[in-house]
C-alpha cells in the first residue's frame, strides 16, 4: 500500500463542498477502513487556493474556478485543463500540488493513492512542446511531492505520435516513483494515430514492470476496452461505462482480472452517462468484474474520495458487502514495480 499521511496532512484548506468519511453509509459498523483512489489527474486536482493563486503569481487571468457539469462532453471537459495546465509551468508549482493533493488524499481517509500526468503538457510560454529535458524535470518535481505516499502514472495522450510515447515510457522505465503508464484523453476524429500505435511502447512498458491502465469505453463502443487489453497489455480501464454492452469483453476483462477504474460523478460530467444511477458498477461487481471507485478529478468535478464511495453505496445493484468489495479491488489493484524495481 502507498502510505498517506506521513507528512502534515491538517492544512487542507478549503473543502467544504466536499463529504466526510464518517458519512459514508454502512461502513461505521466495519470501522475504519482506508480507501483506495487509483485514478486522480495532478492537473485537476489542485487545491481552489492555490489555483488562484498560482494564476496570480504566472499572470493568467481566471475570472472563476473551472467546473464540470453534467452533459458537458468529453471535450468541453478537456478544454477545462488549459486553465489549470497554465498554472503548472513551473517544477516547483508541480511539486506543491502534488504535496497537497497527497496530504489532502490522507485527510479523506485514503491509504492507497496514485496520481497520474501528462508531463508534456508542463511548461511556460514559449517553450517548445514537447521537451524532453522539461518533462524529465516535472516527473522529477512530481516525484518530490509525492515523497513515497503515492504511485507516479505518466499519462500518453489519444493522438500523440507513437515516437512521444516511445519517449515518454523510456521516462517512465526510468524513475522508480513511476508505477505505470496511462492513455487519457479521448480519440478525436480524424487522429494520424489511434490506440492500437501505442501497442509497442505499453507493451514494452508492461516487460520493464510497469502497470498499464487506459481510458477506455467512456461512453464509446466496449471494442475499445477490448484493443485496450488485447493490444496495449491493459491491467486496469479508466471509465469503462459501455462494458456490459459486449458480453465477450466482460468474458476478456473478468478472465484477465482487469480492474475497472470507476470515475462515477466524472462519467456524468462527460455525457458518459446520464445520472449517477445509470452507472453500472452494481451489475459489475455482480458479474465478478473488478471494480474500484475513483474521483479522476477533485477540483473540476468538486468531488472526493468519501464523497464517491457514497455514492456508490446508493446505486442500483450496490450494498456494504459491495461496497467493501469495490475497495479491496482498489487496494488489490494498485501498480508496484514488479521484481521490486
């Protein structure tokens, strides 16, 4: 388990939009049981506070805090980054968030974290994008934030040249505090490149030890949850709302224990589904499907991990045994590097 809290996690600022542990139904009489958030973006889960002010600090007007809202699509919610992105330019503005985000985790009663980024992404005006020398200094500056509380995903995007992420896991391969890669994004029409061009280099991620988790299935056809896993070595599914569409690949996932990282008020926020009660997380871990629950990202979708299990709790399909099972996958599913590394 990556361990929380062992630096200060009291100063967590301004949080109270969010829920508490104590109010997660059926779980007082089990006692205190850490949770687990495997999927939560660095650049969307800042603190209010320091968005502000770091936007001040860099001269980037923000009349107002970005926020999803639910039907807003995939892209709108991904426009939503550049606000928060140009306020990450800097390592030292990375490292702070990181430190938060991982102190502010610990306060939620979560015990096993990982965050993840797109370190190309991180840079200042004018800077080339890509570079490769900046990108090993934010993973650097990540890594001192995270000081050994959390798991470090690096983050390929839908599109990039297969040659970036290439390079981006030769970074990963890299530096110890990188448990796994990611895809994230979405695939846009028209794209030179799709995910079966990322095969090579997550596979290859996958023989250095690496974990390997995809956004798949995100209110897109469950074949790409299948390419996912068939082609890139998938482990865990960011989203995976469509699964039961396809009984073929609920057989894929369950036989390959793949983990589906579910992202519930997010999926709403992204038109992935309509309510909350549209999720499928019930009918998955009834099913046997493994199944965590994640926040993706507090700050955009105003949300936190006790506030997710909540609700989870009052879905269709769920109850305490199922609940508790969806957070022993998310322990159970954690990225290590495998032989120790």
């Amino acid at each position: 388990m990556h361990p929380l809290g062992s630096q200060d996690a009291t100063s967590t600022g301004d949080r109270s939009h969010l829920g508490a542990l104590g109010d997660l139904p059926g779980l007082d009489r089990f006692g205190p049981r850490p949770l687990a958030d495997l999927h939560r973006h660095l650049d969307g889960s800042m603190r209010a506070q320091t968005l502000r002010a770091l936007a001040a600090a860099e001269g980037v007007a923000m009349a107002e805090i970005p926020r999803f809202f639910a039907g807003m699509g995939l892209d709108a919610a991904l426009a939503c980054f550049a606000l928060t992105l140009a306020t990450l330019g800097r390592a030292e503005a990375v490292a702070q968030v990181v430190d938060e985000i991982c102190a502010d985790a610990a306060a939620e009663g979560v015990g096993t974290l990982e965050l993840r980024f797109a370190p190309q992404l991180h840079g200042q005006p004018g800077e080339p994008t890509p570079d490769l020398t900046r990108m090993r200094r934010m993973i650097a500056a990540a890594a001192e934030g995270l000081a050994g509380r959390a798991g470090l995903l690096l983050c390929a995007l839908y599109g990039e040249p297969p040659a970036l992420v290439e390079a981006l896991v030769d970074m990963a391969i890299a530096h110890p505090a990188v448990v796994g890669v990611d895809l994230a994004g979405g695939p846009a029409a028209g794209a030179s490149f799709g995910m079966a061009d990322y095969g090579p280099a997550f596979q290859r991620a996958r023989r250095a030890g690496l974990g390997v988790t995809v956004h798949a299935g995100e209110g897109r056809p469950p074949t790409e949850i299948a390419v996912a896993i068939a082609q890139l070595g998938a482990q865990r599914i960011g989203h995976g709302t469509t699964l039961l569409a396809d009984p073929r690949v609920v057989d894929l996932v369950r036989e390959r224990g793949v983990t589906i990282e579910a992202c519930i008020r997010s999926n709403v926020h992204v038109g992935a589904i309509a309510t909350p009660a549209q999720h499928p997380i019930g009918a998955l871990l009834a099913q046997e499907v493994r199944v965590c629950i994640c926040t993706d990202n507090t700050l955009l979708s105003a949300v936190d991990a006790p506030g997710e299990h909540a609700l989870a709790r009052t879905l269709p399909g769920m109850d305490d045994a199922a609940l508790l099972r969806a957070i022993g996958h998310g322990h159970a599913a954690r990225f290590g590097r495998e032989g120790g590394r």
